[in-house]
C-alpha cells in the first residue's frame, strides 16, 4: 500500500533560487518549510527529491504535491477538489 502525501497548499510556492544550488523538495507535504524538506517524512515512506537550480531567478515549487514535473508546479493544483 503507498502512501499519499499531504496537500501542503493549493497553489505553488515562489522562491528565488541561485543557480548550482541544491535544493530538497518535500515530496510528504508535512514540512513546516514548504516547500522545503524538514526531516517531517522520517515516519514515512517518502524522502526528499533534491533539485539543482539551472539558472537564478524565481522557481515555483508544487505545493499540492500531484505535479508530474516534480518538484516544479504543472497546474495540477487547478484541479484538485476544495
């Protein structure tokens, strides 16, 4: 049985990344750094997705946890349920 994150928002979080940076993207959505990784998943079956910035500038990281562009916003969130 797998597991399914937690909704952490329903739209996507903006931050500006620095290009060569690592970054460690909750894939649980029980960080309390979203949409950064804060060691909430250790009682979880998910682990952190790292994510290395191509260029500086803002990034819209998935909030809801459902993109298929991991860990960039795809618009999924549009169609989840309110």
């Amino acid at each position: 049985m797998s597991e399914t994150p937690e909704i952490a928002a329903k739209e996507p979080i903006k931050v500006d990344v620095e290009e060569g940076k690592t970054y460690f993207w909750c894939t649980c959505g029980q960080s309390k750094r979203q949409p950064f990784c804060d060691g909430s998943h250790q009682t979880t079956s998910f682990t952190p997705l790292p994510w290395t910035a191509t260029k500086t500038g803002p990034a819209f990281f998935c909030a809801c946890k459902q993109t298929a562009k991991s860990p960039l916003c795809d618009g999924s969130h549009a169609r989840l349920a309110d």
